[in-house]
C-alpha cells in the first residue's frame, strides 16, 4: 500500500512519460533492496548524492553486469538496453528529501551489551600499533597489528566514506559509511560495539577531543548530526547548514569545524555546549586541511585557483594565495617541520605536482613535478621522506630537506599503487595496490626493501592508531 502510494507521489512530480515508465520499472526490479524512495535496504541509495561522481556508463555497465560476489544481480537479459538507460537515468534524477529525524535514526541503532559488560584488559595487543584497513572490495574494515601485520579483527561497515576515526583514548575506533552508516568497534575486545544510521547519505564523522561526541556530516538529509560517543544517540542535529561536505575535530578550544556546501563559510560548533557559530569565508570551501596546531585551516573552494588561510580562533582570513599549478588536494596533505618551520605538501587535482607550503608565513615554498596527478602525500617525524603516491605504479620519495624527489617504489609493476600510511614508529610504510586481487605492501621505510605483502580486496586507506589519533 504505502509502496504504491509513493509511487503516484513521485510520478507527479516526474517529467515527461519516460521517466514515469523507468519509476515502475525501478518499483519492479530495484526497490526490494534499495528501498521504494531509493534510500537504500540491503543495497545502498540510488540517490545522486550518494552516486556522486560516477558517470551514465559506469551506473548502465553495474546495472548490465551485477556486481561480482555481491547481491547485486546482473539485469542483462531481464532488461531491454533502453531500460537499463531509462534506470540510470532514473536513479540520477533528485530524490525527495527522506524524513529522517531522532525517531528514525534511533529506530536503527544497536548497542553491544557484551562489549560493556566485558570491558576489562582486553586481549594483549597494544592499540598504539593498530591499523583499520579499509577494503573497498568486501566493505570490511579490517583490524591489523602493526608489528606482526597480522589481522586481529574485523567489521562490516559497507562502502566507507572519509578516514575513520579512533578516540583518543584508544578504546574505540568510529566508522562511517556513504549510505549513513556511524559503527563503532571496540578495541579493547577487538568487536562491534554497535551502529546507527545518522542519515541516508553522509560523507565523514569526526571524534571529539575528549571522545565523548561524534560529530556526522550528512548530505541526505542535509545537515550535522552529533551523536554520543558511548550512547550512540543523537544528542542535536543542525539542519540549517545545508548540506555538509566535511567536518573535523579540532584540538584547541574544543570545537568541531564544518565545511557546508552551499554556504559561503564554515560552521564552528563548540564541543561541550553545542552551540554553533557561523565563519564567512566568501565561497563555499570544499577541501581544506587544519594545521598540527589546529588554529589554521588552509582551504580553497572549487574553481576559485586560491588557496585562503583562515585563523579559526579570531575567525577572519589572514592570507590568500594564487595557485599556480590547479586545484589542490588539500585533505591528504603531509606535514614535518625542518629547522624550526613546519611544512605542508599535497597533491594536485589533474597536475603531476607537489606543492610545498612553509606554515608560518603561508608561502609557497616548491612546486614538485612528479610522475602524474596523485592523491595523498604522507610522512612521519622518524621518516626522511614524503612518500607521494602519483594516479600511477609508482609512489615516489621527496627529500624533506632538498625537496627533490630522490626514489620511488613500484609494488607491482602496471598496477596503480595509492595512500600510504606508516607504523607507529615510522620504521615501515604500507603501500595499497587498490585491485579486486590486490594486496598491501609493507616497506622498510630507510632501506625501501619490500618486507611483507598482506592480500586484500581493493583495499584503501590505511589508518594507523598512533598516528591518527586526529
Ligand atoms: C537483490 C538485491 C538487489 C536488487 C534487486 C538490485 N540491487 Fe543494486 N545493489 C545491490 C547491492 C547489495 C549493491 C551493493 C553491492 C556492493 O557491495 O558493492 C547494489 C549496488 C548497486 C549500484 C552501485 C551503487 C554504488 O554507487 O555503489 C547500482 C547503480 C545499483 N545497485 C542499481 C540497481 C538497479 C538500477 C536495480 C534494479 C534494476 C538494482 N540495483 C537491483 C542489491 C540489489
């Protein structure tokens, strides 16, 4: 009943007959698993902005062929090729916006008792040394130690969006998922301590410093959802941001700071209290890192060939700088400090450069050209390189001193190699080689020897405890 009562809401707010006959086709052939409105059941949204970047051909070929050791089933042969294009087509199309408020999210949510009740020493692994992995292949974000590389633990968390987040304290680590996903895992009794669903459709979540609080950026519906950290239930949600396209934690003065998409400014939300303030920035900032100090936020806004260092504490723009070499990305960038100034590097979006910032006096200090247009530069304090994977085979190796790019590694020759991530003692680097048969390669970080190489499916980033405690 209430099926076909959504129906003839959507068919009358659909143009032209086309589009009306691919709605009962997507009632007949998709809804059962991903949800009449397309929110998503066993299978994630069909919504645009869950589908993001993904273009008609690669949605028509997933459609045509199924997705391999998945309940996506190949429609080839059921549906005619100008269906296939009439679903595409469909499931581009806006979706009404879902009600998805504290009765709906708290309909989702399953807290673990055994965790609790078993919270005593956990197993002797030292959490300092823990990995996540994320393995986009199964949707499992795997638990490895850092010193036998060896998996511990394991969670199916589905196709997980931005880095996940360990506490401070190390005893839980919190995952999201592109389909609204928060699942928290416990680290001491390496298990799932339990899960909500903050929205149909989100991007990252960020932990605060203290650990109590769990701040979701949701892009359906849009807005910031903040969670507690031990309940998992929501304790406010923002929804005059708009949309939130990423939101982080800061250290100093306790605040969580989130980039809004369609606002021209950040909104900073102080953690204890909760209340928002809102910061112009003049356009809306859609990738930004915050500096080892967490006072300044180094941003750009799509198209706008500027990067804006903004001072979070007194909220105003202290410098804008032209970019030379495209747009940036920022999100990934790598920082060490070297004779008493700390730096910045970081890929850019379509140009085969490194960009090296000196933080201080916010200048440009180098532009590397590397093998191609990479995505995430890392380093650590104990390492003498930044290890900068470049869109191809090869991770190359910048000097930190000269600056100059001074070796390379290829875990598999033809394949691409990207994110990096390094032990808690910068001894070893693991480098991702992102295939359905792929695998991670861990390296001697001073030697460049190849040590280890543990199978995954498509496996992504890596996330080390120590290093990533924000
Ligand atoms: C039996 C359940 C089921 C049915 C029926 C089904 N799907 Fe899926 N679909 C899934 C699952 C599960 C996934 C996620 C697979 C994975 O883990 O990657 C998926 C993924 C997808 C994706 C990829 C989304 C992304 O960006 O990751 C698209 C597109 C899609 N389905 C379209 C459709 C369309 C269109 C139909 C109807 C013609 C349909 N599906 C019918 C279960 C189903």
């Amino acid at each position: 009943m209430r099926t076909s009562f959504t129906a003839i809401i959507a068919l009358s707010l659909l143009s032209g007959s086309a589009l009306a006959g691919a709605e009962s086709l997507y009632l007949r052939h998709c809804a059962s698993c991903h949800h009449p409105e397309r929110h998503g059941l066993t299978g994630p949204p069909l919504i645009p902005e869950y589908l993001g970047a993904k273009d008609d051909a690669r949605l028509a070929s997933i459609i045509r062929d199924g997705i391999e050791a998945t309940n996506m089933p190949a429609f080839k042969g059921v549906l005619s090729e100008k269906e296939v294009l009439d679903a595409v087509r469909f499931i581009k199309s806006p979706a009404k916006a879902p009600e998805w408020g504290l009765s709906e999210m708290l309909s989702t949510r399953a807290v673990s008792d055994r965790a609790s009740a078993a919270a005593g020493p956990g197993p002797g692994h030292n959490r300092e040394e823990l990995f996540m992995v994320v393995e986009a292949g199964s949707g499992i974000v795997h638990f490895m130690d850092g010193v036998s590389f060896k998996l511990v633990g394991s969670v199916k968390a589905g196709a997980v969006h931005g880095g996940p987040k360990f506490v401070p304290g190390l005893e839980h680590a919190f995952i999201s998922s592109r389909d609204g996903w928060v699942i928290k895992y416990d680290l001491l009794n390496l298990m799932e301590a339990g899960r909500i669903r903050a929205g149909i459709s989100a991007r990252n979540l960020a932990v605060s410093a203290d650990g109590k609080k769990v701040a979701v950026a949701s892009l359906l519906p849009a807005g910031l959802v903040v969670l507690d950290a031990e309940s998992l239930e929501p304790l406010k949600t923002f929804r005059d941001s708009g949309a939130i396209s990423s939101v982080y934690a800061l250290r100093e003065g306790r605040r969580f700071v989130a980039a809004a998409r369609d606002r021209a400014g950040l909104f900073i939300i102080d953690d204890i209290t909760l209340e928002e303030t809102f910061m112009e920035t003049g356009a809306p900032v859609t990738d930004f890192f915050i500096e080892p100090q967490g006072r300044y936020m180094v941003a750009t806004s799509r198209g706008s060939g500027k990067l804006w260092v903004l001072d979070l504490r007194e909220k105003k723009a202290v410098k804008e700088l032209a970019m030379p070499s495209g747009m940036p990305h920022l999100a990934s960038a790598a920082f060490w400090e070297r004779d008493g100034a700390t730096f910045a590097a970081f890929p850019h979006i379509g140009e085969p450069v490194l960009s090296v910032l000196r933080l201080g006096d916010w200048e440009l200090e180098a532009a590397i050209r590397v093998k191609g247009p990479g995505f995430f530069a890392r380093t650590h304090e104990n390492v003498p390189h930044v290890w900068v994977d470049t869109g191809t085979d090869t991770v190359q190796l910048m000097d930190k001193r000269t600056l100059t790019i001074t070796g390379e590694v290829v875990p598999e020759p033809g394949k691409k190699a990207m994110h990096i991530e390094f032990t808690r003692d910068g001894a070893y680097a693991l480098v991702s080689v992102p295939e359905d048969d792929g695998k991670v390669v861990i390296y001697d970080s001073r030697s460049l020897e190849p040590r280890k190489t543990v199978p995954f499916k498509r496996p992504l980033g890596k996330y080390n405890a120590a290093n990533r405690r924000f």
